[in-house]
C-alpha cells in the first residue's frame, strides 16, 4: 500500500509533490511553506495543497487503493 502511495505521488507534478513534502515530511507552517515557494499569501499555500491532496486522491482512486482498502477491512471483520 505504501508503495502505491509512492507511485501516486511521482506521478504529480514537482510543485504538488514539493508543497506534501513540506507540508506533511518537514511539518512546516503555512507561513514557512509560503516563503519557500515563494507564494502570495497563506491562503495561496492551503489552495495548493487541498489541490495537490485532491489530484494525490485521484490518482489513489484511480489505482484501486480505496477498493483495496475496503476489501481488506470486510475480510477482517
């Protein structure tokens, strides 16, 4: 399952894939995150990274990772 969460992130593009790093790997703030990047404003920064989440989703959804997952909770039930 990792595994198709790696590849799922590859195939985002580098700005998706670099906003999760920082924002999920490093922890940083959105404030940190702005300066990095060199966004707008904090508001510009949580855009992106619901936006990169929801491309990040689909591509999840697309590979049958939800369907996997679900399966594997009916079975241990």
């Amino acid at each position: 399952m990792i595994a198709q969460v790696r590849k799922a992130l590859d195939c985002l593009p580098t700005a998706d894939r670099q906003i999760l790093h920082l924002a999920f790997e490093e922890d940083l703030s959105c404030a940190d995150i702005m300066k990095i990047m060199g966004k707008p404003s904090v508001s510009a920064v949580t855009s992106h990274i619901y936006r990169a989440l929801r491309r990040l989703k689909g591509l999840l959804e697309r590979s049958g990772y939800f369907a996997e997952e679900f399966q594997k909770r009916r079975e241990e039930r």
